[in-house]
C-alpha cells in the first residue's frame, strides 16, 4: 500500500450537500483520512479555503464533484466550469459524486442554463468535457452509499482497474438491482400484489411505484447506514441512481391494461405474463396473512 | 469589503462597510438559488415527498416532515395514528440531534481553534442516522412519512435497537461533551457552574470567556418558534418577556435586492430562530440561567444547542415509551390527495428553527409551492434601517474574522436558504 495521501478536491455544483453528509455516515472515517487529504471538502475542515481553490494552482489527485453543473454557475465569482477545467486536467481521477454530478438529478431543473451531469444530461452524452471522459467514474445515487464511493477511492488508490457501465459506474455496485436483497422478494416472486402501506408484508412493485426490479444499485446488498433499505422498511425505490431520476408520479406503478409499464430489468411482456399467472396459482397462506402482528 | 463566508452548508458573501474601523453595515448574499419551488410546480402531488428531502442535506428529513404536514393540512379530516406522529417526531429529534453534533465539533470547534475533531462529528450523528435508518430505511433522503401515516410497521425489535442508540449517543455525550451525568446536567440551572467541569463543551465556554468573546453576538433579544410538537413550545419573546399566541398567517416573505434569499419577518419585525429561541420559549432552567447572564450572545446560542442534545435524547426516550405497538402505523386516507383542490400549511421545528411549508395543490397537481427555511429569519439581508438579525449582532465589530464567529453562531445553511 502507497504510505502517501492523496489529494482529494471535493467540489460542490448545484446541490444539497446530501452527497458530502452522507459520505459523513462512511463508518471508519479515520481509516479513510489516513489514506486521503482533503484540499477542500464542504463540511470538513481542509488545508486550503474554497477561495485558494479558485484562485491558486494546487497539486490534486482526485477531483470529486457534486452537485449538477451548468456554465452559468458560479463558485464565488468563478464559474464551476473553470474550476473543473483546471483541476480535471492534473487529476488522475475524476469522480462525479451523486446522480446530480452523474446525470443532472433534481437540479437539472434548478433554471441554470444547461444544468447537467458532468458529462450526461440525464441519459444524453455531452460533447462538453469529453476529453477528461476517460478518467471519470460515475458514482451515482441520490445521495451517493459511502460505502460505494470509499470502497471506489480506495480502488483507485491501489490502482486497481474498476469495470464501469455505459455511464461509467461500477459494475462491482451498479451491475445489481436494488431488487436484490430484498427483504419482500417473496411478495415479488409469487406476485402478492395487495400491498399496504404501514406494513411489513406485501411488495410495492405492482401498485407503489416500486423501481428496484429495474435501478442499477446495491441498496439492499450493502445496506444504508449499516442496518436497513427504503424497500425493506415498505417505502418504495425511487430509482433514485438512474439518469431518469427523478420521474414523474413516483408513488403508482403505471400500467397497461393491467400490466406494469416497467417490467424488471429484460423481462419480456409476454413471459411476464406467463408468469404472472402460474404465481399466482402458488396461493400460499403465510404470504398472505401477516408475519406476526396478529 | 467582500468576504466569502465558507462551510455553512454552502457559502454566502458578506459585504462590509466599515466606519472608524467598526462595521458600519453589511449585506448578507445567499448568491445562489436551486429553484426547488419552480421544481414542484405541476408534478404529482406525492413527488413532493420524494423532492423535498433533497431540499438539503442536513436537514432534509425536517423538510420531509414539514412537506407531509403541509399536504394532510390539505384535509378537512384526516386520521394520523398517534403512534406513527410519535415515529415521526422522533426520527425528527434525531436528524435534529446529529445535526447540533456536527455543528459543534465542525463548526464551532475549528472556529475556536481546536482542530480534528471529524470523529467526534461523526461517531454520535452517525448512531443517529442509524436510528432514524432503523425505522425509515435510510439517512439521509428518505420518504418514509407519507399522507395517512407512516410507511413502515414498527414492532418491538424497532423500539429496543432504536433506545439502544439513543443509549450510546447519551453515553458519548456524557463522556466527551460535559463529564457530568445527564440528568445532572439538565436540572442544572447555572451555566457557571458548567465552566468547571470537563469536557469539549466547557473547553469552548472557557475558551469563548477567555478571548473576551463573551459579549459578541447580540442581537434584538426576539425569539419566535412555530413548530410546536409534543416537547418545543410554540411562542415569541421579547427579552424575557413571553407572548404564547402567536399567528403563522402574520409571517411574511419579501424579496430583497441583494440576495436571492427572501426575507421572513413576523409582523415586521425580525426574530431570531432556533435552539435558543425554543429554549427561551420553553423557559429551559439552563439557558434561562445562561441568558440572565450574557443575552442573546455566542455562548447563549451555542449553549443552547448543545443542551438541546441532552433534551431531545432524554425526551425521545420518554416518546419511545409512549408507543402502542398495537395501533395502525399508516391510515389510508378517505378520499385520495388526486382528488382535492385545497392548500395546507406544515410547520415544524428543523435543526436551526422553525421551518414552513405552504402549498396549493389541484387535480392531482402541485399548483405553488413556498418554503419558508430558518436561515431566512437569522440571515435576513436587512436594510440600514431595519437590519436582519444576524447583521444586528454584527455591526459595530471591529473584524471580519470576529464577524464571521457571530455569522457562524446561528448556525448557517446557505443550501436551505437557497432552496
């Protein structure tokens, strides 16, 4: 293991400092800054003020950005455009931290001209820093798992190769659905569909909006704050690390004649029905009282 | 002279003028915006829930909170369970609680020249992320409040996992920010006898009392708090003197030249917001004590902020008892929210003060939107003639490194205030 720190920039665009708290919630904090230095973070305290960052020329090995970024804003008096050009092109690595900096996320509609991932806007590819393209990995999720982005620092400080997607995350995170893991599968898998809210049982995938079956993430494999999901507690997967984030009318599932309009990542309607109908034929009684609050 | 004011959850400028080397004036710009209530204009009421979180980081769970309140107010008549308020007060107190944490050992610490202490930050607000995780699946961002209730069923097993980080955040607290024993700590009502005991907190009172910080960050004396729950109390002060009926519909918003953060004033007066406010306000014994003493300085407000801690530990405490395992967590509401036109209004105390929803919705539709942040109260950029509280504690300075202590004191969230 290299003894040295590396320099991590972490710079913040049109965004809620969800991603920066969040990072706050990574468990072995003191581990990761014996590793890393942070020229300027939001929250922690840093060797240099954000004034430095704009108007000196620092050494930096990594570049994270937050937050959707748009020409017209500007850190202090400086557009974030510049302060990307100059730092992306020393650092060896850039990370887009959070599906804002990956794809535009909510603040793409924040009213800055061209508000935008760094380089999509949402699932468009932009001409606009492409030359630094190669270097970027895409940490997507709103906010980011501090798990998935340390876990992905620490990669690229063993100069380890990371396998990424077409939108540049990794597939050892974003390969899976946020479907696996989780604790009501068995409402999916034998097509339970009369969920309620405020309950344990039942799978919000057929009514609630549900979108893990079909968001890339690992949200019930390495669970958020070392101890639960939103779908495990009954709250409904957003598909909040997807460049479509945020859709529209994120509380219903839309359906044709009866059928989700969305079905579970490369599931065909026709085999979806199939399906749907032998399930159905399981009837099994302990799925459909409740677990124990009888 | 502009300066730009760094870490406050994003960063604002403050541009001072000064007159026989005190500050003369100084306008506070918020010089940003989001646009989160153009952003719900015409989506689906519900998403609402989903966007509002992502209002800030911090304190998003506050915003989530305000967001369903504001839609079941929509109601003429709509069920809550008393056990999911109660769910929903405590993950509140908890967002509450992590964020005074962070604020003290980020903030106010580095501030007063003790440096590295990220693991003190982070260690209690992370035992409370996992709490408000254990029943809302995720912090921060989560939607589990929605209108009707709760999303989640809490049994037993919630209760016990949630009061054993309850235990262990009181145990840090006792151990490192006063060596006193909890219960102790809060019948006390002399702030005094604070100083002599040990522990991060009476390290910065000594350390504030010792630079002759003692009389900076007085402002008008006028608190104001709207989200009265099952512990703060709602009401307005003026010095010591308490008015407990106060009406949400006197509180207006207005546009000022400089900044993009609207103003807020309470009959046309600014009032200071937050945890000193709901202390003086709820006549909390120590702080009552603490501003006999100094007024409405830094060492009340950071006091204040650090009590809150114990209180709002202790209280959940008292919370988790309160719940009847055996009623609904969510109610489904009789008529669904598609099918009315109505508006509402949420209220609810966030980490730096009282927070305000209103919004109209129509169809299915959110037609307007307003948020209403506690940053808007304390930073308001003022006029020479009616000046914003934080501008009031601030002129006549003589520093803008002094300036920037009396800033920080309120506990600034440039991301909310630029909503």
């Amino acid at each position: 293991m290299r003894s040295k720190k590396l320099k991590v920039l972490w710079l913040t665009g049109i965004a809620c400092n969800g991603n920066a708290h969040s990072f706050l919630n990574y468990p072995y904090l003191a581990q990761f800054m014996d590793r890393f230095e942070f020229l300027y973070h939001p929250i922690i305290e840093s060797k240099y003020t954000l004034v430095d960052i704009i108007n000196q020329d620092l050494e930096c090995d990594i570049l994270l950005i937050e937050g959707a970024i748009s020409i017209e804003y500007k850190k202090d008096t400086t557009s974030i455009y510049d302060i990307i050009q100059k730092y992306s092109s020393k650092a060896q690595k850039i990370v887009t931290v959070g599906t804002c900096a990956s794809f535009g996320g909510i603040f793409r509609d924040s009213g800055y001209l061209g508000a935008s991932g760094l380089h999509f806007d949402r699932d468009i590819e932009l001409d606009d820093f492409k030359n630094i393209k190669s270097k970027t990995i895409s940490i997507s999720g709103c906010p980011i798992h501090p798990e998935v982005l340390v876990n992905t620092l620490y990669s690229i400080r063993e100069d380890i190769k990371i396998a990424l997607d077409k939108f540049l995350r990794p597939k050892e995170f974003f390969a899976y659905t946020v479907h696996n893991g989780c604790t009501r599968n068995e409402y999916f898998e034998y097509k339970i569909d009369n969920h309620n809210f405020g309950e344990r049982e039942g799978c919000m995938f057929y009514e609630h909006g549900c979108q893990a079956p079909y968001t890339h993430g690992s949200c019930n494999k390495i669970l958020w704050n070392e101890v639960n999901s939103k779908t495990r507690v009954g709250l409904q997967c957003m598909g909040c690390s997807e460049p479509s984030f945020p859709k529209s009318n994120l509380f219903n599932t839309k359906k044709n004649m009866g059928i989700p309009e969305e079905l579970p990542l490369g599931v065909g309607k026709r085999t979806y029905l199939t399906l749907a109908g032998i399930t159905k034929a399981f009837n099994i009684k302990r799925l459909e009282t409740r677990l124990f609050n009888d | 002279m502009i300066k730009l004011i760094e870490k406050i959850e994003g960063e604002a400028r403050l541009n001072y003028s000064f007159k026989d080397n005190l500050i003369d004036f100084v306008e506070i710009d918020f010089f940003t915006t989001r646009g989160i209530e153009k952003i719900l204009e015409n989506r689906a009421i519900l998403d609402a829930l989903v966007i509002n979180p992502r209002v800030c980081g911090i304190c998003g769970h506050a915003q989530l909170i305000a967001t369903v309140k504001a839609l079941e107010d929509c109601y003429d008549n709509i069920e809550i369970s008393k056990k999911a308020e109660i769910v929903r007060e405590l993950t509140l107190n908890f967002e509450i609680i992590q964020n005074h944490f962070k604020w003290f050992y980020l903030t106010i610490m580095p501030l007063m020249g003790y440096k590295d202490y990220l693991l003190k930050a982070s260690f209690p607000s992370q035992l409370m992320s996992k709490a408000i995780a254990s029943i809302a699946g995720q912090y921060p961002h989560t939607s589990y409040a929605i209108v009707g209730g709760i999303v989640c069923d809490i049994g037993m097993m919630e209760l016990v996992k949630v009061e054993s980080y309850i235990d262990e955040t009181l145990k840090f607290f006792e151990e490192n920010l006063v060596e006193a024993d909890g219960e102790e700590f809060l019948e006390c009502n002399n702030s005094n006898k604070l100083l002599s005991k040990d522990g991060d907190l009476p390290k910065v009172l000594n350390k504030i009392k010792n630079s002759n910080l003692i009389d900076f960050g007085k402002s008008y004396d006028r608190f104001i708090v709207f989200g009265k729950n099952s512990y703060f109390n709602s009401g307005k002060s003026n010095k010591t003197r308490l008015y407990k009926t106060i009406d949400i519909d006197r509180v207006e918003e207005f546009d000022n030249n400089k900044s993009f953060a609207k103003n807020v004033m309470y009959k046309d007066k600014y009032y200071e917001v937050g945890p000193l406010a709901r202390a003086m306000i709820n006549k909390t014994p120590l702080i009552k004590d603490a501003h006999r003493r100094y007024g409405d300085s830094i060492i009340s407000r950071i006091l204040a902020r650090v009590c809150e801690i114990l209180q709002l530990l202790n209280h959940s405490k008292k919370l988790l008892k309160e719940i009847n395992l055996n009623e609904l967590s969510y109610i489904k509401p009789k008529i669904d929210i598609s099918q009315i036109s109505s508006s509402g209004v949420g209220v609810v105390e966030a980490s730096r003060g009282s927070l305000i929803h209103k919004v109209n919705i129509e169809k299915g539709l959110i037609k307007k939107y307003d948020i209403i942040t506690p940053t808007q109260w304390n930073l308001a950029n003022g006029t020479r003639d009616n000046l914003g509280v934080a501008q009031n504690a601030i002129i006549g300075l003589d520093s803008t490194e002094l300036a920037e202590i009396v800033f920080k004191s309120f506990d600034v969230c440039s991301v909310c205030t630029t909503h």
